[in-house]
C-alpha cells in the first residue's frame, strides 16, 4: 500500500477505528474475574485457564505453520519450508499475553478489593503509558523501568474494565466519557496522518493498543456498552446468544480466512471503503461457522472451547 494514497488514508481511518477491540475484550474479563462475587481460585487459574490457553496456543500455532507451508508451496508449485513458518501466526500474540494477565489476576483482585488503591492503580498506569508515550525516542528504557509490557500494561485493561463495570454513571459522566471517546478517536486518526506527513514516511506510532488514546476509545466504547447493557441484550439477544460460545473460536480461525480473502482478486473489486467492511462481514461468518464445525467434532472441539 503507497503511501499518502487514498488506500493509505483508508487503512489509517480503518485501523484506527478498531484498535480498541482487543483492549475491549481484556476488559470485559476483568469485569467478569475481577468481580467479587465470582469464586476464583489460585487452582482455576493454573488448572482451568491456562491450560485452555496454552492448549489453543500449542495446537493453532502448529496449525497456523502447517497452513502456510501449505499456501506457499500451492503458490509456488513445489514444497516450501522457511524457519519463518515456526513463528507464531500474526494473531495468536494475544494468548502468550493473556495467559500472563490471568496469571496477575489473584494480585489485580486483591487490589480491586479497594477502591483508592484500584484508583491509584490506575492513575499511575495511565500516567506511565503517557509519558511512555510522549517519551517514545527512550521507550526501552521507560519500559524497562516501569515493566510497561504486553502484560503487565494489558493487566491495565483488567483492572479498568472491573472499576467502570462496578460504577453507574450519570448523564453528565456519560457525556463527559463519550467526549473523552471522540476524542481519543481524532486523536488516534490525526495524530497518525499528521505524524507521517511530519515525518515524510508512514507511521503508526499512535496505533498501539497501549496508547493513551486508544485507552480513552476503549474505555467510552466499554462505558457505553455498560450502561446500555439491558437495551442491547434486548435488541440483540439473538445474535449474542448464537454467538457467544464461538466468540474464541473466530478469533482462533480468522486468520487463515483472512489470508484467503486478502488477496488482491477480492481486495480490488471495487472501492476499498466497502470491500474492507464487506470483506470483514464475510470473514467473521465464514470464521463463526468454521468454528461451530470444529466444535461438533469429538476432542477436536478443544481447541475452540
């Protein structure tokens, strides 16, 4: 993709209004582990959850390199085998990382259990993340120093999603989060378009998912959803209700999909501002149903569930 093209603006406008997705989901597990009414054990963690993770990360990491050996040596018309190949898929960072999560979540709970300390907690992590921000030419070593990494700034989330979960806003609050939402959003977008126009080159220093902006996308789009949880059950109970145990698995499957789709013959067949979305729609149900077919084969099923 050229840079300063309209396919270019497009990815950056594209990318910049899902980055909050993963962050979301973090969140909604501190909402749900970090609950107190929740019996959770040091033994669940160690013996039901990790396990799962690492399960799923074992078997799609040798699915995902078989897949593109597979791929490549289709393409190339003749067996082909990089060290390459032995890398974790593109997507499948998400596991390592939140199996470090649930292992801090006996410590998040035990700050959870007070509200100054959650709060102080995160205040002093939005505080790092920012001036981790800010500071990005000395980010190793802002980094080495405050342990700002996958887990432990993603544990951020955690505790995050668990305080906005246990709070009813007002009106005023709500607005006031919406603004701070939008604002995060612009930010995220402008920030990038104009860093790389400063620069001469792409960059996507503001797309991180530990960026403060992003934090602030994350957090409004995960207030708002907590505030209008019982309309949206309402208005889409169906769909959530059919969905919801295959939610893993289409993160799991959607890569290989997205592989398939991703090829210019379906990329290009019109204007890129509908075939991303439609392309995206199309990966989501071909990944649901790939998973629910997976989930009907004996032992298989694991490493969906």
């Amino acid at each position: 993709m050229h840079y300063l093209t309209y396919d270019w603006y497009l990815s950056v406008i594209g990318d910049s209004l899902v980055r909050w997705c993963v962050p979301l989901f973090v969140m909604i597990s501190g909402a749900l582990f970090l609950n107190p009414d929740k019996h959770l054990s040091y033994r669940d963690i160690l013996t039901k959850y990790i396990p799962r993770l690492l399960l799923a990360y074992v078997c799609w990491s040798l699915l995902y390199t078989i897949f593109q050996i597979a791929v490549s040596s289709f393409i190339s018309r003749e067996f082909v085998f990089d060290t390459y190949f032995l890398r974790p898929y593109f997507h499948l960072w998400f596991l390592p990382m939140l199996m470090g999560v649930y292992l801090l979540v006996p410590l998040l709970r035990k700050i959870s259990e007070d509200k100054t300390l959650t709060q102080y907690a995160l205040i002093l992590w939005i505080c790092v993340l920012t001036v981790a921000f800010f500071l990005n030419r000395e980010i190793l070593q802002i980094s080495e120093l405050f342990l700002i990494n996958l887990v432990s700034g993603f544990a951020g989330y955690c505790l995050l999603g668990y305080f906005v979960s246990q709070h009813t806003m007002t009106k005023r609050q709500q607005a006031l989060i919406c603004t701070i939402g939008m604002a995060g959003l612009v930010i995220t977008i402008g920030g990038n378009i104009f860093l790389s126009l400063h620069l001469g080159m792409p960059t996507e220093r503001f797309l991180p998912y530990l960026s403060p902006f992003v934090v602030m996308t994350a957090l409004s789009i995960f207030a708002f959803a907590k505030q209008k949880e019982s309309a949206l059950q309402g208005k889409l109970s169906g769909i959530v209700e059919y969905v919801r145990k295959d939610l893993f698995g289409i993160y799991l499957v959607h890569g290989m999909w997205l592989r398939f789709f991703n090829i210019t013959l379906f990329r290009d067949l019109t204007n890129h501002a509908i075939t991303l979305p439609l392309i995206t729609i199309i990966i989501f149900i071909f990944s649901l149903f790939t998973t629910k077919l997976i989930r009907k084969i004996p032992y298989v099923r694991k490493i969906v569930e």
